[in-house]
C-alpha cells in the first residue's frame, strides 16, 4: 500500500513532522520525494510517497 503525505515546515511549532517520524515509526518508508515550489515565503513543502 502506498500513501501520500505533503510535509511542510512553516516555523518549529507549525509543521507536521511528527506525523511523518511516526509513520516511519511505524515501519512505511518513503519511496520518492519531490519538493514543492511556488511563492511560499518561508514555508517549505515537500510532497513525500510512503509504502508501507
């Protein structure tokens, strides 16, 4: 089974990183990363494909 996550990184108390460490906690590994562009400012997102 495959899912697909955005993780983003606004600033260290608005970003989901602890849903993606748990994931991998959980034993999925990530298959393919891509980071996203566009006109964000400082936030930074990166469209992550698990397996599990």
């Amino acid at each position: 089974m495959q899912q697909a996550i955005v993780v983003y990184y606004i600033s260290e108390k608005k970003n989901n990183l602890d849903e993606l460490n748990k994931m991998l906690e959980n034993g999925w590994k990530v298959i393919n990363q891509r980071a996203m562009g566009g006109e964000c400012g400082t936030a930074v997102y990166s469209l992550v494909i698990l397996e599990n």
